[in-house]
C-alpha cells in the first residue's frame, strides 16, 4: 500500500509539470546595470523655476547659476558648468514647489552646489550644441 502511494505521489508530481520557481533562471549578482551618471562624475538633484524646467530634455548640456542681492546689489556666480541634464520632474500645475532636474556634474561643482546659500536664487542657462 505504502508503494502504490508513493508511486502515485510521483504521478501527481509528473503531471503537474515541471517546477516554474526551479525553471527560472537565477538572476546573475554579477549582471550590470545601466548607469544614469558617466563616470567621474555624480549626480545631484537641483531645484530650478518651473519655466526653466519646462524648457529643459534630458540630454541638454546647461551651466548652474545661483544669483544672490547681497546689499542690495544682484550678483550671478557660475557654480557647475557643462552639466548634463539626466532628468527632469514633470510640471505639476498644483505643485507650490520648485521643479527639479538630475544633473551629472563633477564632485567639486557639487559641493559647490551644496554650499550655495538658501536665499539665492538658481537659474540655468542652456548651453548650444
């Protein structure tokens, strides 16, 4: 009795087919992903005005300006140039924030970007192909 339920055990096993978890490939640890930020470089969320963010693809080169009024007197800085633009976030008409983009820049234009002070202004001027 005990055989005729294993053999039937076995049926049922080879019916129902083969195993779909043990049929998939395993996934390679070792398989490389596509990288968004070329080499050397990093890349760093910048929050822009919205209209400058709408005229912005990704692919455009741009420099990252921050203009700041101290006392009284605008001045504009060149913080990163020859930036690439990696992506940019849909406009959102309800949104009361800024619009960012993803830019690839080297590692000293970000810290650069990083220190710029939280009163100034950043703008992007989009630089011809």
């Amino acid at each position: 009795m005990a055989a005729a339920l294993v053999c039937l055990a076995g049926l049922v096993l080879l019916a129902a087919g083969p195993d779909p978890v043990a049929s998939q490939p395993s996934p390679t640890p070792s398989a490389p992903r596509p990288r968004l930020v070329p080499p050397g470089q990093v890349g760093l969320t910048v929050e822009i005005g919205t209209s400058a963010a709408q005229a912005l693809q990704v692919g455009d080169r741009i420099d990252v300006l921050a203009a700041t009024q101290p006392g009284g007197s605008a001045t504009a800085v060149v913080v990163a140039s020859d930036a690439q633009v990696l992506a940019v976030r849909a406009a959102d008409a309800t949104a009361d924030h800024a619009e960012a983009i993803f830019i690839a820049i080297p590692p000293d234009a970000a810290a650069r970007i990083a220190a710029i002070p939280t009163e100034a202004r950043i703008t992007v001027a989009v630089l011809s192909r």
